[in-house]
C-alpha cells in the first residue's frame, strides 16, 4: 500500500499524471486497504459457548522434568518432558462430570465436542477446555502448555489445598467449572 502511494506521487511529481486521477487513486486505494481490514475483523471465530449434552474427553496428566544426561564428556544436561496420564484422576474428574449431567463424557476423542485437560500437581488442579486440533498439536505431537493455555476455550484452578488428596482436587476443579458455566447460563452469555 506505501509502495503503491510512492508510486503515485513520484508520477504526479513526474507530470505523468495530473492532480485529480492521483487523489482518486489514493482513496480507492485507501478504501481498499479499510475494506480488507473490516473483512478480516468480521470474521474472526465467535467464542465458544458451552451448552448442555454437549460431549467432552478427559484427559488427564501430570507433567514432570526429568534431568537426563546428554554428554558425559561436556556434563551437558536435557531436562525433558516427561508426561504421565493420571488414569485415576481422569476416573475421579469423570464421575463428578457424570454425576452433574450437563455433559456426555465421551470415550474416544473423536466423538466430543472438546477435550478437557487436566494437569496435576501436588497441591492443585488445572482443567483447559481446548479444541481436538490443538490437544493433538500441542499435548500429543509435542507438549506446549503455552500453547494449549493460549488455545483453551476456557480455564480452571483448583487449589493449592493443605490436604490436597485426589479426590478433593477434582471435587473443587468440577465445582469451578460447574460455577462458571451455571453463572453464564444464568447471566445470558
């Protein structure tokens, strides 16, 4: 668009062009760069609504770093990701999901809506709520918790708690979201 603006006014500059066909070049121009803007602002995504019987699949994990050894000549030292699927937190998110009947928990991914993710630690819980595409681009293909923060349609905390058993975490993680959801129900968004 500059380029095209230089252009114009080196030929007016140049004589090539007179003064009326130079200004009128330069609004359609303007008005065609304004035009591609609102085009591209108008359709953006609309958010993601939750709404009932929708269906989701939980995953659930817990992240640790292990330091592994590269180089023994150089002391070089690759602390990778290692994921480990917490089957009994899945079970345990699973029954209070089941237990509120607002959602279907789906058994394979390829049957829900969305997946909801679920990261452990010691002392508390996370859930994402996060397209298919991206649990398979960032926890499958390769783990980008950055990616799938910026990805989630919705997040939840629970904790940290003093006694932070397993099924006290999941409790308090499903109780937030059921909160949050009943809140934009009742409040229409």
């Amino acid at each position: 668009m500059i380029s095209a603006l230089l252009t114009i006014s080196s030929l007016l500059e140049e004589g090539s062009m007179d003064r009326k066909m130079c200004s009128c070049l330069a609004l359609a121009l303007l008005c065609i760069s304004l035009a591609g803007t609102r085009v591209n602002a108008q359709s953006a995504s609309s958010p993601f609504a939750f709404h009932s019987g929708q269906s989701m699949y939980i995953v659930a994990f817990r992240r640790e770093r292990q330091p592994v050894l590269v180089d023994s000549v150089h002391s070089n030292v690759n602390p990778p990701d290692y994921i480990d699927l917490e089957l009994d937190a899945e079970k345990k998110v699973r029954t209070r999901i089941e237990e509120w009947r607002f959602f279907r928990v789906a058994d394979k991914p390829s049957d829900a809506d969305f997946v909801f993710l679920v990261s452990l630690d010691d002392t508390s819980i996370e859930g994402l709520v996060i397209p298919f595409d991206a649990y398979r681009l960032h926890f499958k293909d390769r783990f980008d918790l950055d990616a799938l923060r910026d990805a989630a349609y919705a997040r939840y905390l629970a904790g940290p708690l003093k006694l932070a058993t397993l099924s006290r975490l999941s409790e308090r993680l499903v109780k937030e979201f059921r909160a949050k959801i009943e809140s934009r129900s009742s409040s229409g968004k």
